[in-house]
C-alpha cells in the first residue's frame, strides 16, 4: 500500500472502454458511476492497464503526456485494488 495518497477527482474506471474518442481527441466521459475522491493512481492505473494492450510505448506515452514517472507499486496496487470492484 502507498505510504500517502494523492487526493483528487477521479473516475474510478478510467478505461478506453469509457472514453468517447472523435477525430483522435478525447471527447468526453461514461459510466460515472465510481466517480469520487481517490488517488490519482486509480484512474492512471486503469488507463495505463487499458492502453498497455497496445503496447508498452502506448502506455508509457500516456504518463509522459501526464507528466508524471511510471510507479510500478502505485500501478500494481491500485490495479489489484480495482479487481475488488
């Protein structure tokens, strides 16, 4: 478990699945149903689980893009975490 969390809006299932996509931009979001306060991990988590089907260069553009360094004991716990839901 994370020694601190990061405390912001979240979706809480921020996958491809729940993404509306047109002409290569994000357009907006669906199934808000786990919308809350949780650690910012939880939504990158999933959506770098979700973009690693594409490859690991997917996945990795995706935290670059975010600004942020891949936390492989973020991803895995929140990962594991999310199997609860």
């Amino acid at each position: 478990m994370p020694a601190t969390f990061d405390r912001v809006v979240t979706h809480g299932d921020f996958s491809l699945d729940n993404l509306l996509v047109a002409d290569g931009e994000v357009t907006g979001c669906i199934d808000l149903g786990r919308v809350g306060i949780a650690d910012r991990w939880q939504d990158l988590a999933i959506l770098w689980h979700s973009l690693a089907e594409f490859g690991d260069k997917a996945a990795a553009a995706m935290l670059q893009s975010y600004g942020i360094a891949v936390d492989p004991a973020r991803l895995a716990f929140h990962l594991r975490l999310d199997e609860f839901f």
